[in-house]
C-alpha cells in the first residue's frame, strides 16, 4: 500500500531553537497533507492543512509563526517549530491521501520532539 | 464532524475474537465509517473501512447496523500484536482531514 515517512523519528533540541520536520508521500502525490500533534495518553489534535502551492490552514488556536508549514512539492510537507520550548514537546503525525485508492488516508511513523 | 462514541478501553484473551462498538448516531448519509489503530509510538493504521454494507479485508470485518447509527470492528482472533488504541471514524468521501476522539484502547491478554 501507499507510505508516508516522516524524517526524523526522534529530535532532542535546546529550548530556543528550531526544528524542522519532513513528512514525505513515497510512492503516491498528495496536494494535501496534514499535521497533527499528540501529547502522551492523549488522541491526535489536528494542528493544519498543508496544501501544495499555497498557504497552509491552521486549526483554532494553533500559532501560525510558530509552526511553520511548507508544502513546496507533491510529495514533501515540512513542518518547522520555531523558537521551541519544553511545552512543545511532543508526538508529531502528518498524513496524506491517496486519491487513486479510494482516498484512503495514510499516516507517517510520527516524530518524537523533545525540547530540553 | 459527526462524532463518534467509543468505549475508552476493552480486555481481550489471545487468539479469541474481539468486538469493538462503535456508535454514531449524528452519521449522514454520504459519512463513510473508517476504522484506525494506533501502536504505541507510531502513527495511525488503516483497518478498514465502509458505507453501508459490511466489510470483509485481512486485518478486520467491519460490521455495520442496518441504520447505520452503530457499528462494530470485529478482529477474528486476537493476537498480542493487535494490542493498540482503535479509532472509529467518520469521514465523508473527498475530505482527507480526519478528526480523532479517544478512541478504544484495546489489552490483550495471554
């Protein structure tokens, strides 16, 4: 079936800094991806809307400067978390559909962000 | 989005089949029922997925009331591997953004 990869499984950065976070269709293109984040024992929280070529759609609350979203081709979404703190650490999930499965929708392995 | 009701978790024994329900009584009529699981640390993984008829695949049937105000994934036979959170789902074709609640965390027992 369809894959989507998420690069890196795992980030440990200094509070302050930034990071960046790729999410990638492998062998499928996605005009739409999406990012969603979830804190342990949690359920996923749905953060924006990447789409291909234009601005992203953020989620009520979610900080646009903060979390930046580039969705610059058909296979690859980056999310970059900027000026991260401790509170942002968490579980970071994109996915993707894929239309000419009947849209089915498949999500990456996830990325583990810790902020120290 | 319609929402969906779940157990927060259910007990299993291996290798017995397991029911898990799921209501849905806000569904409309162009909501198709997805189901997902997720494993610990990694992201969501399609099972399966229907509109109106019952659903046969590799991973799970999918087991859908006549009304379609209910429905109920049905794992043949348990393994430990099937351990994990499932997430029933509604999404209407075309949209890809998928809204997630609590969802059934599912223990399996040797």
């Amino acid at each position: 079936g369809a894959v989507v990869s998420q690069h890196p499984s795992r980030v440990i950065c200094k509070s302050g800094t930034s990071v960046k976070i790729e999410c990638r269709s492998l062998d499928f293109q996605a005009t739409t991806m999406f990012w969603y984040r979830q804190f342990p024992k949690q359920s996923l929280m749905l953060m924006a809307t990447s789409n291909e070529g234009s601005k992203a759609t953020y989620e009520q609350g979610v900080e646009k400067d903060k979390f930046l979203i580039n969705h610059a081709s058909l296979t690859l979404s980056t999310l970059t978390v900027t000026s991260a703190h401790p509170e942002d650490s968490s579980f970071y999930i994109c996915s993707a559909g894929d239309r000419l499965s009947g849209n089915t929708i498949y999500f990456g392995e996830g990325s583990w962000l810790t902020v120290v | 989005d319609a929402k969906t009701t779940q157990p927060n978790s259910m007990e299993s024994n291996e290798e017995e089949p397991v029911h898990l329900p799921c209501n849905h009584s806000t569904i409309s009529g162009t909501d198709y029922i997805h189901w997902y699981r997720q494993l610990p640390s990694q992201g969501p993984e399609y099972v399966i997925h229907g509109l109106t008829s019952n659903v046969n695949n590799r991973m799970a049937s999918l087991a859908i009331a006549e009304d379609r105000k209910s429905s109920t994934l049905i794992l043949h036979r348990a393994t430990l591997r099937d351990a994990a959170v499932y997430y029933c789902i509604l999404k209407n074709f075309g949209n890809e953004k998928l809204t997630f609640g609590t969802g059934t965390r599912l223990t399996i027992i040797p």
